[in-house]
C-alpha cells in the first residue's frame, strides 16, 4: 500500500471534519432511532398505533396533499430521513454507503449532500405534482404521502454512474465489474419494492435519477449547482467556531492547468509530511482528479521514498 492510499484511509474515520457521508448516515440512524423509540412506547404502553402516524410520524413524512403541506413545510427535508420498516432502512443505508463512498472517492466531500439533497427535493416537487396533475393521482392525492430516502439515494447513484460508468468494484472478480452494473442492479430493487399502483413514488425516483444525471452535467460545464449549498455549511460552521480560520485557496488551486511543451527546467518540491497532509486533505474534499501533477508527483515520490 503506498503512503496515499494508507494515509487517506486512515482519515476515512467516524470524526472526520467534513466526511460528508458519515454525516448522511448519521442523521438518517438518529431520526429512524428516536421514530423507532417512539413507536415502541407507544406499543408498550398499549395506546392506539394508528394515533402515533397521526401524531407523530404522519409529521416527518411528505403529504402529497398542498393543503397539508403547508402546515408542515419541513417535511419536504425530513421525509428524506424518515423510515418506518428496519429492513428498507438498512437496504438505503448500504445503498447509499455503496455510491456515496465511491461518489467521494472521485468527486470529493462537497458534491454528496448537495446532490442528496437536490434529490430528494425534485423527488418531493414531481411527487406532489404528480398528485395534481394525473386524474388516477388526484383522487388519493388526501391520503398519499412520500417517505424514505430513496429518492435521493437515486440522485446519489445516478450522479456517481454519470461521474464514472466504467468505474470498477471489486477488482479482484476478473479485474472488477463496471460500476454501471451495480446501478442496474440498485435500480431494479428500488423500483420493484415501490407498493404497486404508487406512480407517485415511481416519478419522484425517476425525477431525482434526472437531477443526479443533470447536477453532473453541469458540473461538467464548469457550474457548480453545490457551491451555495456548501458555502452556506461552512458559514454555519464558522458561526460556532468563531477561532476556525478560512484556508484561502490560491489561483492555481482553484484553475488546474496543463502547460504542454518543453519546460526549461522542472522544480522539484521537498517533501515535508505537512505537504503531505496538505494534498491528502485535497484528495478529501475535491478528489484525486483534481491534483495537479506536481502533487502527484509529491506523492509517488513518497510512496518510492516510504518502499526503500
């Protein structure tokens, strides 16, 4: 194992400042907890379970009705983070641990909540559309609601397939399979556990997928849909870290450049295990893509310098 890869794992720990996908996890875990806990009190203590999805889930999850909606806005966020049955939760978990994992591996911590998030919202907007404009959605459209991760889990999967296609898993089954594949697989189970003649659920999946393709796609082209999103996280942090100093990125760490012809000389940096840290945490936040060559250069010599 070279010094980046033994480095960066090592930093892939549970308090890690800005493991975008431990934060996901986290939260979904602590929202299933306390609903779980809740529903078991309300067993244990024989109450009505009917009055605990009026009292208390039905307030987590999106109503399709607007009326509704309005009296409960939040939930256009928490239904993303609410579930009721153990078996789907731990299904989006590992869904979402498996495309989210890779997803920071190319892109960075910056990309995932965003695209989560976008997800889940276009899944919410097209659901409640849906309900309003399909006659057969109209008439149930009072007693509908969304609720669950998959929506953004689908946003996820999609964005990571767009990001990479041939990306391959598990290498050591005949050189890896293609991560297009294990989206294929996702996509069948998430479809074919929706409830039958839930159309509404199948156009929110099938809209998040579009937003996790089209968040990508401008990517692509140099626009960042998540930098609000992201500079809005970092003014929060700041709030109640007032000692924390901003690191200011430089010009060429923010435009990567290639200079093709013949250089007159070529520099070579001295390696210093802060340099080390310093690439290490720009792996971690933007990905490796994003390193120039003379941080890889860096860290090939330090892997060479650690094999001797």
């Amino acid at each position: 194992m070279n010094v980046k890869e033994d480095n960066y794992r090592k930093r892939m720990h549970l308090g890690q400042d800005g493991n975008a996908l431990i934060h996901l996890l986290i939260i979904n875990a602590i929202v299933f907890v306390i609903l779980k806990f809740i529903f078991v009190i309300y067993q244990v203590t024989q109450l009505d379970i009917k009055a605990y999805f009026s009292s208390v889930f039905n307030w987590f999850v999106l109503p399709a009705d607007i009326e509704k909606l309005s009296s409960r806005p939040w939930t256009i966020l928490t239904y993303m983070f609410s579930e009721q049955h153990v078996f789907k939760f731990i299904s989006n978990m590992f869904w979402l641990w498996s495309f989210g994992y890779i997803l920071q591996d190319l892109t960075g911590n910056k990309k995932l909540i965003p695209i989560y998030v976008y997800g889940g919202v276009t899944g919410a907007v097209l659901f409640i559309a849906a309900h309003y404009i399909l006659p057969n959605l109209h008439i149930s459209a009072s007693a509908s609601w969304l609720v669950g991760a998959n929506p953004a889990i689908m946003a996820v999967a999609i964005a990571t397939t767009t990001v990479a296609p041939d990306y391959r898993i598990f290498p050591m089954i005949n050189g890896g399979i293609p991560l297009w594949i294990l989206t294929l697989i996702f996509l069948v189970i998430n479809f074919s556990s929706i409830s039958y003649g839930d159309s509404g659920a199948y156009i929110a999946n099938m809209g998040a997928a579009g937003m996790g393709f089209l968040f990508i796609y401008q990517m692509h082209r140099g626009k960042d849909w998540s930098a609000w999103m992201n500079n809005f996280f970092d003014w929060c942090n700041n709030l109640f870290n007032p000692d924390k100093k901003q690191k200011k990125k430089s010009v060429r760490d923010e435009f990567f450049y290639n200079v093709s012809g013949t250089q007159p000389y070529k520099k070579i940096p001295h390696i210093t295990q802060k340099r080390i840290d310093d690439i290490l945490d720009k792996i971690n936040q933007q990905g490796y893509r994003f390193l120039t060559n003379e941080e890889k250069d860096i860290l090939k010599r330090a892997a060479e310098e650690e094999d001797l």
